[in-house]
C-alpha cells in the first residue's frame, strides 16, 4: 500500500480529533448527572443549577479551558425520543398573512381563492402557490391581483410594493417576498419567546418556503403551557366597553327571539340574583325568570355587574356565540349597539348557588366601530414585565411608547368622564377589564391583572416584550416524549449496540481467524470516527439514529468481507499472500464491487436524508457518516495490520479451521431453477398486491393524519373495553392496540385533529384522562397524567399529531423518495456497468423485495404482536431495503461482468452458474452479519423500532433471494441470443 505513513498520520489525526469532539459530551453529561442528583427529581432546580453554572470554567485542557455553555453547545445532542421533550411544527397561516396584505379584502375573487387554496389538501404545495392557482382559476384574467380592493392598496403602496399597473406575475414576486418577510418575522418572534423560556439546547428552524417552522424542546415538561406559548398570536388590544344596563334591553329581547326556534333542555335551576336579571323582570312570576324556559338567560350561572354581562359555563361559549351570529338576532341590535361586539373572558374558579366550585367565563360588550379596530392596540407596548397587583395576585405590568403613553392618557381620561370600563383584550380574551378612578393615566404604564399563576403571567410578559406573530401560528405536528421514555430508549439502544458489536466482532473472529481481529479492530475506529464527527457537525442522536449506528456496524464489515473473501480465492489458486492482498485491494478485485455497492447505498441514504425529517433525517445522517467511515477503516486501516503479516512473513490464511472448507466446493446450478423462482415469487407478488388490494395496509397518522398516545396503566387493560369507551368519547374515531407489554396501549384518534389552537388539544387531553382515569390510583391528576417528569411510570408517556396536510406532504415525500431511490439507482448502474440490462435487473429485484415487504406487512398487520404501521420510520426501511439489495445484487452483477469479460470456460449458462457460486461466501457473510444484527436489535432495540427493523430484517433476508434468483435471471434473459453467441464464441477461443 502505497502512502502507508500518510494514512497513518491521517488515521491517527481524525482519532485525536475525535477523542477532543467526545470529551465535551462526557464533560457535559458528568455534569448533567451532578444536576439531577442535587435536583432529586425536581425539573425546577435541575435547570436552576445548570444555568447557575453557564458561565463557569469546567473543562481544562491545559492550553485551553471551556464554560459549561461552551461544553454543552460542542457535545452530541440527544433528540427527544432519547432526552425527552417536545417536537412541534408550526404552520404560520399564510391565508391570515394574505388578509392582512389585502387590508381584509371582500373581493369575492380573492376570497373564494382563499377558501379553495384552503381545502386542497395536495401534498407538498405551499398554501401561496395553491392561492395563485386558485386565483388565476377563478378570475380567468377578469380580476388583478393588483387590484385597489386586493393588494394595490395603501398599505402596500409606495417603493417595492404593489401599484393597480402592475401585472399580476409582477405582484405575485411582491407577495411572495413580504411572505417570506412575514414568515422570517415570525421565526424571530417565536426564537424570542424560546429564549426566555428556559430549556437547554432549544432548536427552532424554518422548514424550507412552506411556512413551517420547527421547533424542539429537549427536557421540555408542560405540554399544554408550551403549545400556548407557542401559538399564542400576542394581539394585545385595548377596549373600551359596554355596561350591562346599555346591553341588557338587548339580551332579553336576544332571549325572547330565541323562545321562538330554540328548545331549553337546561335543567332547572334556581334564578340567579344579579344585575341582568334585576334588569329583565319587572315582575315576580315573569315569564323570563322562569328558568327551563329562557335559551340564552338559563346558560347563565353567575352574576354580571358592571362591564360583566354574566357569567357562564365554559362549554356553552360556543352556543351563545352561534346566537350572537344569527341575522335575526343582529337585526335586534338598537341603532347605538349595532358595532358591538361580544367577547369572552378568561376561565376562572367561582362558586354556583350551592356553593360548589365550577369553572365558569364571563361574557363582555365591547364598543367596537365600523372598521372593527380598538380604540388602542398591543404595538404601542415598549416593555413587559411579571409582577404583583396590590392584593399580592400576580399581573403583568406594561410599558407604552409616547404615542401610546398620550393615547393611552386620553383613552383613561374618557373612561374616567363616562365611567365607563376598559377592557385589555389579549387574541380575543379579555383578561381584565378596570375601571378608572382616579383621573387620566399618565406616563404609559399599565398593569393587566386575572387569575394568573406565576407561570401565566411570566409567559405572558415574556410573549408581549417578544411581540406578536404576524399571524397565526397553527401546530400541525407535534410530538411530546417523557423523560422516563427516553431513558427507556438508551438502555434499549445501549443493550442492542454493545449486544450487536459483541457478535459481529465474535462472528469475524470464528470467521476469518486473525483477520477477524484485524476487521475488528476497523470496526472500533470506525465508530470513534462516526461518533467524532456526529459530535463536530453538532448532530442529533435519535433512537433511529441509533438503529443506523449498529446497522453501519454490519456494514463496516461488509468491505472487509468482500476484500477477504477475494484473498481466499487468489491463495486457492497459488498465488503468495502479498499477491492475494495486492489483487484483492485492486480495481479489478474487491475495489469494484465495493465502490459500486457503497455508491448505491450511498445514494439512497442521500435521497432518505432529503426527504425524512426529524429521527428520519437522523438516521440517514448517521448511515451516511457510517458508510464513509466504514470505507475508510475497512480498506486502510485493517491494510496497515495485513501488511506487517506480510513484512514479517507471518501466517494470514483469512480462514479458520471451522470456516475453511466453506462454499469451497460449492456448484448449484441457479438458472436451471429459474422457472420456479418465477413461479414462486409471481405467486408472492400476486398474493402481495391482492393482500394490499383487499386487506390494504396499517398507515400511521404521519400518512392519514391523527393524534396517538402511548398510555401505560398500573394494572394490565383490556383493549376492547377501551376502546369501546374511547369510541364514545371520540365520536367512533378510536383504534387501541396493546403496545409491548399488556399495561401498555397506543390509542390512535382523528377526533379534532383538524382543529387548531391550544383548547383543541387540551380537550382531548382532558376527554382522554376523564375517560380513563378509573384505571388509576385515585392520586391520579391531569397533570401528573399529561405532563411530562422524572421517573414517570404511568399515564400518557408520548403524544403526536399530524394534521391532514402534513400528512399529506408526508405522504407524497415517501412517494418520491421509494420512486426516485429506484430510478436514481438504475440510472448509476446503467452508467456503471454500460448496458441496460443489468439495471433493469436490480430494479426487478428490488421492486420485488418491495411488494415482498409490502404484502407481508399488509398480511400479517392484524394479528403481529407488535406494530406494523406505515409511516415514516417504514418508509425509511423501504429505502434501507432498497440500498442492501442493489448491495447484494451489485456484488452478484460485477462477478458476473468479471467473468463474461474475463477467460472462463463453458457455455454462457455455465459462466453465468460460475460466477454466482464464486460469490455465495461473501454474498452469504455479508447477508448474515446484517442479519444478526437487525436480529440483535428487534430483540432488544425496543418496541417503538421494532416494527421498522421487522421490515429491514425480512428486506434483507428476501434481497439475498432476489439478488440471486430474481436480478440475475432477469440479466440473463434480457441478453439477447447474438450477444450470448458472441459472449460463448469469445470463450472459446480463450
């Protein structure tokens, strides 16, 4: 080998390199273990005592010393399947970004392209472009979108904006670039608000031009405080408002129309003694104070006053809303109430008339105007800031610019005369609404106050000095993970790494004898290297990620295999063990075979790190970083052990007395059995599509779009009584499967999936713990149940949802991905080896293993003990698939060319029969390596992967097939019978 102390220099310098990369993660994770022990399980204190110590010097390399932040910034990051968190991705609304552009347009045109923009649901189509599509659809050229009542309006006028001359290509560039500005707005906004939320590592990204943004909480606990904070919108607003003695002739009227069409069904229940009421009945036995009989005054459960028109039950919001909208009801508004508009307070503890405590709202009249703007709005707040009021109750006190401090006097001042209220309206919810005592206000400091606690109002400030999102921001995927999950996830993927390296190491050693220790010790560089450079590019460890690590254990011997495997057979033909190894690493060698398999695999891991995402993305990171190393170590560094052997004239025979006589004598005839190989598998394919055609296929929420939960109960549950109590709560939409052990379910729902916005989630969340918390200790809480925290045992241990359109887009990526793997793979091998026939092979095969896969998932989905969905994780072991088969097949395919160029005897059959025996020994070892260790980690990887490796470890086992009695038959029958005359006539004359 030639440059033999560069490679060394080289070898040595990338293991010092990543030996320095590494040490920064054990640092950080000494110390994040001293953490949780002065913590003792308290998530608080754990982040307290990490953030007191940012700035202080850990790590002393002598020449250099590194603060704990430094070390943190520079270690390997767990993902949240492994540390615990949250995982969201959030949809900025670009349909409320367009309105805002169109200064709310009513143009019918640009509204109905909006309403259409909406509900196509095509995959991977951003929102603007199915607008514009829209648009030019319904205008048919009659309607520009420069437009005075679309985008040539004031707002967007003057330099870069829209003007009514311009062509409608010309405003769609304008639009799109203040979209993106919006987006971009939107992603500062949202980085702000992480910030100051207090987790460590955060990650927020922008996904691309589709107007997604993701954002990863590791160590993240409060779920629904989190999905608040991330979706609230920050339209702080202020109001001036309505008295119930202005509202209340209206409100019976409102009741009294409503007699007429609406049916009470609400109980009867004693009248309640309040202003509204004193208002509507003059007499003691009116009609109107009799309850069962009023539709609107009967949802009322506690008493108004003041701005407060009432008080009522949280779930009947949505009831009186529907009758405010009515145009028989609008029609009864006197002509000074006609702008007002009927607005919600926050949640709050009060007491009904028998003094038992329930959640009720109260209902507000603001005095809104033509344009529907306030009298002030939230952008003229300079600063916010968590604080107490007077009775001791946390609040929020603000900060105005001058022009907001002038405005502000004036708005007091007037609320002051009139004695009237103003109402500080936050996305729509009033949060209180004071009156003014004691003058105007001077000076632009206000204080927003309601039942807060602590958490609330520093959320709250923290929102309001990051600022408002353009627009709002919708969470259509998310995932929420328990620490005690993630741990879970490293003891099962410590146990299958160390078990899988244990045996393949064993493997090679019974295998290949002192060669073995030399491709293991390859091995163990190999991963120093792969672990060094996940640590220097800051990747993401997941739990598929892990998976890729122990598959590239499989693979790191694979180069090792070939290249030994080479060497035996030149030592059988008498060459010395200096010429076997300089033929074995030569081009004509191993060096093809190699190159032309790792290309292939490479490819595919490129085009399953392009369109995965998340863990996806993760394990394709390290199965590409896995196959570079591997290469590396495999060719070079056992080299440097074989050529000391061969200076010092010591033993290498690559075998062992218990592998010596392997596949020596092996001579089957594999076209003379083609006919059933054909048979056989058109009889697994026709079954498969048949399967696939009539029992169809388990596809996850990431194809169809759900919420799952991963629930562990204290006692073992029958699934079908669950999920007859599920489907009732869940209007029928429930699937409960026994998830690993039989205290564990996954409870899969579409119920409200399509709904946005925090409440949605909560009433799930709630729905689900209301149902099954009779399962439970009578301790049990919301909280405990939902939330995420140390060494949680019981309740919701991993949430997701996907929405409709993510699921969509993911859809139409695996799509892509499964059809452009195999059209990029036939085009390589079409371009290596020169004739076509031998890529239509490869891709015969691989589109068998596909559909082989496929079918047996769609056979057996039903009754396996584990999951067997499809979703991303199978999608990517499709692809995986996909790359070990055209591995095996490449392998096969370039012995093949070897032969038919080269000089061995006999007819084209009988060559063809040569060549495939010559290769079983590699095309067997390689094969079962692989085997062993998907086998390792199906076994201990844990039940979330398990479904993914299934479909590896049968891909595998039928690639081997395929590669030998499908790809190369098909190779063989493609030739035609000239060039197979030609091919037999050159041998002869050899």
């Amino acid at each position: 080998m030639q440059n033999k102390g560069l490679i060394k220099f080289f070898a040595i310098l990338f293991a010092l390199v990543s030996i320095y990369q590494l040490s920064f993660t054990f640092v950080a994770n000494n110390i994040k273990n001293d953490a949780k022990t002065f913590a003792n399980g308290n998530s608080e204190k754990e982040l307290r005592y990490l953030d007191s110590i940012g700035k202080e010097k850990v790590f002393n390399l002598g020449f250099t010393d590194f603060t704990y932040n430094e070390v943190s910034d520079k270690q390997i990051n767990k993902g949240l399947d492994l540390e615990g968190g949250i995982n969201v991705i959030l949809q900025i609304s670009v349909k409320d970004i367009l309105k805002g552009l169109s200064n709310n347009s009513k143009n019918p045109v640009f509204n109905k392209s909006l309403a259409d923009a909406t509900a196509d649901l095509e995959g991977n189509k951003p929102y603007l472009d199915k607008f514009f599509d829209a648009f030019d659809a319904n205008s048919k050229g009659t309607v520009k979108l420069a437009s005075p009542d679309i985008f040539a309006n004031r707002s967007l006028q003057g330099e870069g904006g829209v003007d009514f001359q311009m062509s409608d290509a010309e405003v769609k560039k304008v639009i799109r670039r203040k979209v993106d500005e919006s987006v971009e707005s939107a992603f500062g906004v949202l980085r702000k608000r992480i910030d100051k939320f207090g987790v460590t590592q955060p990650n927020i990204q922008k996904l691309g031009e589709s107007g997604r943004i993701l954002v990863e909480l590791p160590g993240a606990k409060d779920v629904d405080r989190i999905k608040k904070l991330l979706q609230s919108t920050a339209q702080l607003e202020f109001w001036e408002t309505y008295k119930i003695e202005e509202v209340g002739n209206f409100l019976m009227a409102a009741n009294e129309a409503l007699k007429k069409t609406e049916v009470s069904t609400t109980e009867a229940k004693p009248v309640v003694k309040d202003s509204l009421s004193a208002l509507l009945t003059d007499v003691k036995d009116s009609a109107a104070a009799k309850k069962g009989n009023n539709p609107l005054l009967d949802k009322m459960v506690g008493q108004g006053g003041g701005p407060v028109l009432g008080l009522f039950s949280p779930k009947d919001t949505a009831v009186i809303n529907g009758y405010f909208k009515r145009p028989e009801i609008k029609n009864l508004l006197p002509a000074e109430l006609r702008y007002v508009k009927f607005v919600w307070g926050i949640i709050e503890k009060s007491k009904d008339a028998k003094d038992k405590e329930v959640e009720t709202v109260a209902l507000y009249a603001l005095r809104g105007n033509r344009d529907n703007v306030a009298s002030m709005s939230g952008g003229v707040v300079t600063g916010a800031n968590a604080t107490f009021d007077q009775l001791g109750k946390p609040s929020v006190s603000i900060e105005m610019s001058g022009q907001g401090a002038k405005t502000w006097e004036e708005l007091t001042g007037r609320a002051y005369t009139q004695k009237t209220n103003i109402a500080i309206v936050l996305d729509n919810v009033v949060y209180s609404a004071p009156g003014v005592s004691s003058g105007p206000i001077a000076g632009g400091r206000s204080e927003i106050s309601g039942s807060f606690t602590i958490d609330e109002s520093t959320d709250l400030a923290n929102v309001l000095r990051a600022g408002k999102l353009p627009a709002a921001a919708d969470i259509v995927q998310s995932e929420v993970v328990g620490p005690s999950l993630g741990q879970e996830a490293i003891d099962n993927g410590t146990t299958s790494a160390i078990v899988g390296l244990l045996l393949v190491s064993l493997w090679m050693l019974v295998y290949y004898g002192k060669a073995g220790w030399y491709a293991n010790i390859a091995l163990a560089v190999n991963l120093l290297f792969l672990f060094g450079i996940l640590a220097s590019l800051g990747a993401v460890l997941t739990l598929p990620g892990i998976a890729g690590i122990v598959l590239t254990m499989g693979t790191a011997v694979d180069a090792n295999i070939i290249i030994y495997e080479r060497a035996k057979e030149e030592l059988r033909e008498g060459k010395s063990l200096d010429e076997a190894v300089k033929i074995s690493y030569s081009w004509t060698g191993a060096m093809r075979s190699i190159v032309d398999a790792n290309v292939t695999h490479i490819l595919i891991g490129a085009v399953l790190f392009i369109f995965g995402s998340g863990p996806i993305k993760g394990f394709a990171t390290t199965l590409l970083i896995g196959i570079v190393t591997s290469l590396f170590t495999s060719i070079f560094i056992a080299r440097i052990f074989i050529d000391k052997n061969i200076v010092k004239k010591a033993d290498l025979s690559f075998v062992t007395n218990f592998s010596k006589n392997f596949f020596t004598n092996f001579h089957f005839d594999f076209l003379k059995v083609k006919k059933i190989t054909y048979i056989f598998s058109a009889i697994v394919i026709v079954v498969s599509v048949f399967s696939l055609a009539t029992n169809g296929l388990d596809q996850g929420v990431d194809f169809v779009g759900g919420r799952t939960f991963q629930v562990r109960f204290e006692k073992p549950v029958e699934t079908e009584v669950v999920k007859g109590e599920l489907a009732q709560v869940f209007d029928g939409s429930a699937e409960v499967k026994i998830f690993g052990n039989d205290n564990q379910l996954k409870i899969t729902t579409k119920y409200k999936v399509e709904e946005h916005g925090t409440k949605a989630d909560e009433e799930v969340n709630k729905v689900l713990f209301e149902t099954l918390k009779h399962y439970y200790a009578s301790d049990i809480t919301y909280e405990k149940f939902v939330n995420a925290y140390d060494g949680k045992k019981v309740g919701i241990l991993q949430a997701s949802k996907v929405g409709p359109t993510v699921a969509e887009d993911i859809k139409a990526n695996a799509y892509w991905a499964v059809l452009g793997a195999m059209f990029i793979v036939f085009l390589y091998l079409l371009i290596s080896f020169r004739k076509w026939q031998y890529g239509l092979g490869a891709i015969a095969a691989v589109a068998h293993d596909v559909i082989f896969v496929l079918g047996i998932y769609s056979l057996c989905y039903k009754f396996m003990p584990f999951g067997m969905e499809i979703d991303q994780h199978f999608i990517a072991a499709i692809l995986t698939v996909i790359g070990y088969s055209m591995n095996d097949t490449v392998i096969v395919f370039d012995r093949v060319r070897e032969f038919l160029d080269g000089k061995t005897k006999g007819n084209f059959s009988e060559i063809v029969n040569k060549s495939i025996n010559s290769t079983m020994s590699r095309t067997i070892n390689t094969s079962l390596t692989m085997i062993l260790v998907l086998l390792i980690m199906f076994v201990f990887g844990g039940e979330s992967i398990r479904g993914f490796i299934f479909a590896m470890l049968v891909g595998i086992v039928v690639g081997t097939y395929s590669s030998l009695f499908v790809a190369t038959p098909v190779l063989v029958d493609c030739i035609s019978v000239d060039d197979k005359k030609e091919i037999e006539e050159k041998h002869k004359e050899n």
